[in-house]
C-alpha cells in the first residue's frame, strides 16, 4: 500500500478518564501523526542496501523516541509508532484502525 493512500486511512482513539471513555482523536493517520509531532523520513537499511524503510522520530517530554522500520507495509510501521506513543503515555487506550484494534496498557 502506498504512503499517500495511508496517511489518509481513518483511525480513532480513545482513552479512560477515571473510568470514563473519552474521544481523543478521529480522523486520518497524516493528522494524529502531525499531532503528536511524528517526523517521517525514508532510510535504506545499513548493511543490505536494497532494504528501505522509515525512521519515525517523536519527543516526549524530556525524551526522543526513534523507531526504525525494515521490510513492512508503511500501514503497520504508523500503527508502531502510534501503539509505541500510547504505550508511553501510560493511559488505558483504544487505538482502532482499519485493519484492527489494539487495546494499549490494560
């Protein structure tokens, strides 16, 4: 699948407030990803140089995650770098997209 078709994939996330769930975002991949602060860009592997991939980049507080991605879709490489995000945040979340759900830190 190609990047441009991702990025405008719709998703939904949601979150517990206190045991209540709440709507944190619904909308396209290319909109949470700019929420978040993601940034993208296209890497060849190190040592086998006809494997290309991705270098995802996002800051956490006082913190910079960097998450390098081989030889998957670019759908499953996002939905790393969002579970990884939601996984950090430390909440209970719902992350749905068109291919699943994923239920974060319960």
């Amino acid at each position: 699948m190609k990047k441009e078709e991702v990025e405008t994939m719709k998703i939904s996330i949601y979150w517990w407030n206190f045991g209540k769930k709440t709507l944190d975002f619904r909308g396209v991949y290319k909109d949470y990803l700019l929420k978040i602060g993601v940034s993208i860009e296209d890497i060849v592997h190190p040592i086998q140089n006809d494997v290309t991939g991705w270098r995802f980049t996002v800051s956490m507080s006082s913190t910079t995650i960097t998450l390098d991605k081989y030889g998957i879709d670019y759908i499953q490489a996002c939905d790393d770098i969002i579970k990884t995000y939601l996984l950090l945040m430390g909440d209970r979340t719902k992350f749905i997209t068109p291919r699943q759900e994923f239920n974060i830190n319960w």
